[in-house]
C-alpha cells in the first residue's frame, strides 16, 4: 500500500485482516470489536490479524491476533513524501504465523526498506478467510493520512509452481531457489533439497515456516533440523522446541544454551529444560533465576527479611496479580540498565490497564502506632494515568488477593483501608485517602522520569485517639536518597480505625500511557507484637583493632526510636535472656533511617557471632 503521512501530532493508524466469519465479508468494523481495546492505531480485533502504528509521544507498531499483542517497536515515520508499506504473512501447517513489516521511502515498495517486523511469530492462528481494512484515529491532536494502490496477493499451497515441485514460487524467489528447476538440475532446488544442511528438506521448511538457506532461522543456537517442536526435549537430536522461536518457553533463555542433560554452572550452561520455563518448580522464570544469581535447577529459594516486602530477587515474597484493564500484566523483569537486581514492571506503554500487586499478609500488625513504607520507583514515556499505595485492611479484605480500587487506580480509594495516590495525566498530583473517601485533596509533586527514584509514606498513629499523622515524601534517588521533597507533611487523619494490614500497588492507563516499574518495597511497623517487626541488620563489618576484633552492625531505624542489641555465639539459644544484652538505651538520630553499633574487644579467635536488635520491652 502506498501512503503519505504529513502534520503528524497524534495518533496512529493501522492495517487489518479480519476475519469473515466474525465479522461478515462486508462493513466498517470499529477496532476494539469483541471487547478489546478500542484504539484505532492498535488494530485490534477478534479472531483478526492487526498491523498498528502509533505516532503519538513517539512512533511504535504493534502486532496483534485475537487480543494478544506485541511490545511496542520503534520505527521511523516518513512525513510530507508518499512512501510504501507491505505486510508479508507465511502460514504453517501447525496454525502459526510469520508475520513481516516493512516501511518504504517510495512509492510501490521502492528504495531502502525500514523493517519493522522481521518472522514475528504468531501462534495458532486459525484466520481463513479474511479482508483488509485500514484505519485510523486522532483525538486532541491529529495528522493527515492518505492511501492508495492497495494490492493483496495471496498464495495457497500447491499454487504459482512453475516447476511442480510443490514448492511455490514466490517461495522459491524469496529465497534464490530455481523456479524453473524441480531438482533435477540441481538438488537443492527441489523438495527433497537441503541447501542450508540443517537436516530439514525444503519441502518440511516451507511447511515450517523456516529458512531453506539458514541452518538456525530463529538464531537461538540450534539448528532447525533437532528443533522438532514435539515440546519435550529427548536429546540434542530432537529437543521438543521450535524452530521458528528463539525462545520456546519464554523464560528468558535462548533454546540452544538449555540442555537439561548438563548441570547448572552459568547462563551459558544453565542446565535447564528449554520447554519448561520453570525447570525447578519454584515458581520463578529460569532466565530470573540466572539474572539473580541463583541456580534455575536447584528448587531453593531465599526467604525474604524483615521489613522487605519485596525485591523480587528470589527472596519468596509472595503476592497476586490482577488485570482489570485489556493492556496484559507486564510482570517480574530480568536486571536491567541501572537497576540493583530483578524488578516488576506494574504498567507499559501499551493499551489501557488497570493493574494489581497485591502482596499477601505477612504479620500480625493489629495494635500498630507508626509505620514506614518506602519503594523505588522507575517512570519512563510518562503520558498517564497514575499509581496508587494502598494499606489494605485484612479483617475486610483478606490475607491474600487483589482488593478494586472505586473508580481510577491512581485514586487509591478503597474502603477500610488507608492509601495514597499519585495521578501523573496532565499533571502530578498526590491525595491522602482513607476508608474509600480523598481526605486531603490533591497537592502537585515531581514524579522523577527516565531513573530510579524513590517514594516514602510514614504514618504515626495515637493509640487512644486513631488519629494519624501523614508524611509523604518523594526522593530523586531509590532508597530515600538524593533531593526529598515534601508533598505532605503531618498531615492529620482522624479516626484511622485501620489495624491488621496489607500492602497492594495499583497502576492505569488510558489513551496515553506509561512504563512505570517498581522495587525494593519496605515495610517498617512498630508497636505491633513488640515492636520487632520490620528491623533488617543491613551490613556487618568486622576489623582488628589493637589485637581484638570489633564487630559493626548497621540496621533500618526510625528517628528517635530506642533500640536494644543483643548477641551470643550459640544460634541454638532460642531464650534471648541467654543472650548478652550489649546496649538497650541506643538512640536512632534524628534524620537518620539506619543506625549503628560497634562491639569491641572480642577475642582475636571468635569464628563466629550472632546479633539480634529489637525495640527494648
């Protein structure tokens, strides 16, 4: 198809194959047709085939069958001139789909192609008979959009073969194969060839959907031949996978390093099975296991400490997700650019969400009188809608399970439950929320973009009187560092009647959208069973000094808080009155969230030490 794209402000257009039987051989059908997303530049619709370029805040296509979509892909969009599109689909024999992309400076697919899809894979498509449309939206800001000379050719098998081979021609020509020659001029031209020696014939690749002259066409390191798509790996001759994914399980790791027959040593051997993305059974990805340094075949994991609600680095915190929107759930992410280690992805830059962690109940907090929360935080392309922090009553709403929002995420109003919310559309604005109803209005913050930042909410709570003081605080770097500013400070809620709680993220977007990740969740509650929960040593240092060893231990606090370091060389010591008792009067300094404290004089041959800091009885 020829097109000309000119004053582009928003929002996008796109090509679609619906299909027949769903939506009649005739007729405008509205994208979002079948209850998804009703975005013109998305092309999505049911049982169709969609082909979307988005040319708002930036250019991305997506690919879509049936509602599930592709990431977004970076393309470049010519403005003023006519240029050219063409969309190439290969169908198997096994319902897949290889789907090409590609955008042409000229008229008629002329000049220097930009390819914006390259084999991306669409699985059991079941699309027969189809007809194009194209179409298009603008909202607030608009672009013109001109067509022309649409062409469809379409190839059935058994058609277009000059030789009789039963290799098709247009087939044959993608790949420089003779169309005039069956094999018996040249082997490798018919269809028992093999020309690129990956123990497939010609005829077996075209019903596969591989390349006849490339030996890995997925480039996963496997040749297509042992790629036999049977989805249990027997040998190195036959490992289950697919030729045409690089990534059959999608757990991060290219097929070709997965062999099961080796044990683990690194990401280059990681031992695992390349159709299971889960080799051990604990519940994380193999690839996350890798990135996180743990070993993806050993089923161990690391139980979380003290006041982490989660760092998503294999420390077994336990939560739920919930999509209530029609953008899919992002999920748990690998390291990456600057990032201290695996985090979650809450919302992407795709479709319109309505996500949900929501973490199960740890600890009893019921008698509670101040609590800390801090998170770090990663917004990128930020358009809209907004989060929320919600401290979920587990007497109304369960141990366990995501808890709706009333009406938008960003809100944070839920009911018996305290929250704060942070709306990023057309402005930032935070608001203070309890039992379902916005109790401060909205106050503006800056919302750090494109690094890791930093939230912090401190509550402290009368035990009499339930009333609450309220601190929000944002930080341009994670873990409460950098500049802080202040977007409430002890700001009053009375009557906060909220005891035993929970921890839940909710996120939104709409027409505009964000990338917006989360990690290092902490949580810090004093005054409930002893005031204990929540206290994390962070570091230990030992060093000799004048022929005896000093011991330092540096532990999360709250300023003004007294805290009691206790220790003893017997972990089996279960009655902590066995225990020495080395300070029950140290002070956390005012301004400070960690705080520590130094043994002295320790003989020069102690192997061993134990620690324990609690807030003194």
């Amino acid at each position: 198809m020829d097109y000309r794209a000119d004053r582009i402000a928003a929002d996008g257009w796109h090509i679609g194959f619906l299909d027949i039987p769903t939506h009649g051989p005739t007729g405008t059908v509205r994208a979002g047709a079948g209850g998804f997303g009703d975005v013109e530049e998305r092309g999505m619709y049911s049982n169709s085939i969609g082909v979307g370029f988005r040319t708002f805040n930036g250019t991305n296509a997506t690919v879509n069958y049936n509602g599930n979509q592709s990431g977004d892909v970076s393309y470049e969009q010519q403005e003023v001139d006519w240029g050219s599109v063409e969309v190439n689909l290969q169908k198997t024999d096994s319902g897949d789909v290889l789907l090409n992309a590609t955008l042409f400076p000229e008229l008629g697919l002329l000049g220097t192609g930009q390819q914006v899809f390259n084999n991306y894979l669409l699985e059991d498509v079941a699309l027969e008979e189809f007809r194009v449309q194209i179409g298009g939206r603008t909202g607030g800001a608009s672009m013109d959009l001109d067509v022309d000379n649409l062409v469809l050719n379409v190839f059935k098998s058994g058609e277009g073969d000059s030789d009789g081979d039963g290799l098709a021609d247009l087939w044959e020509k993608k790949f420089d194969l003779s169309t005039d020659d069956d094999g018996s001029v040249d082997p490798n031209n018919g269809p028992d060839g093999d020309p690129d020696g990956d123990g497939l014939t010609n005829l077996q690749e075209i019903t596969l959907g591989t390349s006849p002259v490339d030996d890995d066409s997925d480039n996963d390191g496997a040749k297509d031949g042992v790629e036999d798509g049977g989805g249990t790996f027997v040998s190195l001759s036959k490992t289950g996978t697919s030729p045409i994914n690089p990534d059959t399980d999608d757990d991060g790791l290219l097929d070709g390093v997965e062999n099961p027959l080796l044990d683990f040593v690194d990401a280059d051997q990681p031992g695992t099975d390349p159709n299971n993305d889960d080799s051990d059974g604990d519940g994380f990805k193999d690839g996350i296991e890798i990135a996180a340094g743990s070993d993806p075949t050993s089923g161990n994991a690391i139980t979380s400490g003290d006041g982490i609600i989660a760092n998503f680095d294999l420390k077994g915190e336990k939560y739920s997700e919930e999509n209530f929107g029609t953008a899919p759930i992002v999920g748990l992410q690998a390291k990456a650019g600057d990032s201290d280690g695996n985090y979650y992805q809450l919302l992407e830059t795709v479709g319109s969400a309505a996500n949900y962690l929501s973490f199960e109940s740890s600890e009893d907090y019921t008698g509670w009188e101040s609590f800390s929360f801090q998170m770090d935080y990663l917004s990128t392309e930020m358009q809209a809608d907004g989060f929320a922090v919600n401290f979920l009553s587990t007497e109304t709403h369960g141990e366990s399970g995501a808890v709706q929002t009333e009406g938008a995420q960003e809100n944070g109003l839920i009911l018996n439950s305290f929250g704060v919310g942070f709306k990023t559309f057309q402005s930032t604005e935070a608001s203070i929320t309890y039992d379902g109803i916005d109790v401060s209005g909205r106050l503006p913050f800056t919302l750090t973009n494109d690094k890791w930042a930093s939230v912090g909410i401190d509550v402290d709570r009368d035990p009499i009187t339930k009333t609450a003081l309220v601190d929000v605080t944002v930080y341009d770097e994670p873990d409460r560092q950098g500049l802080a500013e202040e977007v409430y400070t002890d700001f009053e809620v009375e009557g906060m009647t909220l005891e035993d709680f929970r921890v839940q993220l909710a996120g939104r977007t709409g027409g505009s959208a964000m990338n917006f990740s989360i990690d290092n969740l902490k949580l810090i509650v004093d005054g409930s069973g002893g005031g204990n929960s929540g206290i994390v040593i962070n570091s230990v240092t030992r060093e000799v000094v004048n022929g005896s060893v000093s011991v330092t231990i540096t532990w999360n606090s709250r300023e003004g808080q007294t805290y009691s370091v206790l220790a003893s060389e017997d972990l089996a010591l279960g009655d902590l009155t066995l225990w020495d008792e080395l300070d029950d009067g140290i002070q956390a300094a005012i301004g400070a969230d960690v705080t520590s404290f130094t043994e002295t004089g320790l003989p020069l041959d102690t192997k061993t030490r134990f620690y324990i800091v609690r807030i003194p009885e």
